[in-house]
C-alpha cells in the first residue's frame, strides 16, 4: 500500500475500457501525486505491466464494504469513472477526496464531482482522460498511449487470428471467411496461430479443427492469461472485441473486422492499427441482436481483409 496521500483510482471492470484508461492513469502516475489501482482480481496481471503503480485487488465474490475495511485511512483521494465495486468501497472507506465525473448515479458517491460536457462522438480514450485534464494534468504525451511492452521482440512471420468476440456473435465474421483468410496468409509464408475465447459461438476452436495441422491454437481463456502469449505476435487480426485492445497494450499490430460497432468511437489504441469494415446502411447500429440480416458481417470480402493484412505484414518487415 502507498503511503497515505495518494491517489487510488478504479479500474474500469471490462476489458477494452480498461484498456483505454491505461494513458490517463500513465498521466496520473507522471505527475507525481502518488497512484494506486482498485481494481478486479483478474486485472491484476493487466495492471502490472505499468510501472510505478500500486495495485490493490478484489475478489468476485467480495462486497464493497470488505474492500472498503482494506482502503480506509490509506488514500487521501480517489478516482471513479463509473458506478460499482470500487466506486462503493471508496465511499464507505470514506476516503476524503472523491473525484468523477458528475454523472447522475456516479455523482451520489462523489465528494467533488467532475463538469461534464456532451458533444460529438469521440474516442472512449477522452472519457478517460478528461477527467484526468480537469485536474490539471497534462495528458497529451506520446508515451502515455504506448504499447507495454514496447522492448519486447515480437516475431516477424507469426500472425494470430481471434474469430470470437466476448462482445456477442453479432461482432463475428463468418468462420468459412475466416478459413479463407488463414489459408491466404499461410500461402504467404507466414506462421499462423488460433486464438478462442469465451462469449461468442467458439469460432476459435472451430477454425483450428479446420486447419488441422496447419496452426497452432491458443485458447485466451480467461483473459488475464492473454498479455504473455499476445507478446511475441507481430500482428493480431480479430473480431471487435476485448483482445485486440489487449493485443495493442501488448504491443502487437492489430487489423480488427468491425460489424455493428464503431471504430471511431471503440477501436484500439495506436496510429499502427487499421480496421476493416463493410459501410451500409444500418451501421454502427451497436445493437446486441441484428433485427436485419447482419449485412456488415456477411457483405465483408476475404480478399479486401486478407489484402489490409497482408499491406500491414510488409509494412512490418
């Protein structure tokens, strides 16, 4: 635990939001105040990989007011983007300064509650981080969106394809385009891995067994295992989904097949990655059931994805 202080900030409890709080929490721990981590005890791993940074977890199945008992008398100031666990905890520990975004639920467990102000659609990344600037900090620094792991030595010929999306099937492209896809890369030369996960129709599993000898198959299951095998990979093609966020913490390359959702508002972090989707009409509709046909996945070509990926595998050598 830090000294008494500092500032313990909740960890977002989804993965992808997790992810795009990593700069504004980088930009917290540079300004010095001192910075701890409230966070899920699946997230520790995740959390880790940034320096200079105190973690103190929870358990699935503890209450606020356990946690609370663990936090008390230890932090001077916390920050919450959200309701829930952590945002709970910090009120009942009663930790003197309690700083978020003055949203209405969210603002009851506050003590200084953030100025909101609505406008266009931006990246999930200025939730964060605007919260971070109303306090005076800068965050406009390069380093602060850089992958984790950026002294790792990723291999140059290994692409891993993730089919499933934790996000639900309205997020997944067909399995017999994904087939297409890995047999072009595998003509290519390059080494090709399979990665599943939970919350979609297991396309992961299905696409190795069609493969059969010719990849490897990595299940990412549960995602706090994820971070060391996405390391050597020099480039992760996925559905939207939570692993290609975690792919770009970890310093892969990411071509990400978007459906219902949208990109400019939840694609991953970095200048390096592209992302493919089919425009019509009706997208992003951001639906969790497709009332339609789900023309944005079954109208997106092999051979317009397979080329993004292949341009982002030469311009890798």
């Amino acid at each position: 635990m830090m000294k008494s202080g500092g500032m313990l900030v909740a960890a977002p409890e989804r993965w992808d939001e997790a992810c795009f709080a990593v700069p504004a929490v980088r930009a917290l721990i540079a300004s010095g105040v001192g910075v701890g981590i409230l966070c899920p005890e699946e997230q520790r791993e995740f959390w880790e990989s940034l320096e200079n940074l105190a973690i103190v977890d929870f358990t699935p199945k503890a209450k606020p007011k356990a946690t609370a008992t663990v936090l008390a008398g230890n932090w001077q100031a916390s920050l919450a983007w959200e309701t829930g666990h952590a945002a709970e905890a910090f009120k009942i520990a009663a930790i003197p300064r309690r700083i978020g975004p003055a949203e209405r639920k969210l603002a009851k467990l506050l003590t200084h509650p953030l100025k909101t102000t609505a406008g266009p659609l931006e990246h999930r990344v200025r939730h964060y981080l605007s919260a971070v600037d109303e306090l005076g900090i800068p965050t406009a620094v390069a380093a602060f969106f850089a992958p984790a792991f950026a002294g790792s030595n990723p291999t140059q010929s290994i692409v891993l394809l993730c089919p499933d999306s934790d996000f639900g099937p309205n997020h997944e492209w067909p399995l017999a385009r994904w087939v297409e896809l890995a047999e072009g890369i595998l003509e290519s030369g390059r080494v090709v891995t399979i990665s599943g996960i939970a919350g979609g129709r297991d396309l992961g599993r299905q696409l190795a067994a069609r493969l059969v000898g010719k990849v490897e198959f990595l299940p990412a299951r549960p995602f706090r295992s994820a971070l060391p095998f996405l390391t050597p990979h020099r480039c992760v093609v996925a559905a939207d989904g939570s692993l290609p966020h975690l792919a770009a913490h970890a310093g892969a390359t990411c071509v990400t097949l978007f459906g219902p959702g949208d990109p400019a508002w939840k694609r991953p972090l970095g200048t390096r990655h592209a992302v493919v989707k089919r425009h019509v009409e009706c997208a992003p509709c951001l639906l969790p059931k497709c009332p339609m046909d789900l023309r944005c996945q079954n109208e997106l070509e092999t051979a317009r994805v397979r080329q993004v990926v292949l341009d982002k595998l030469g311009a890798l050598v």
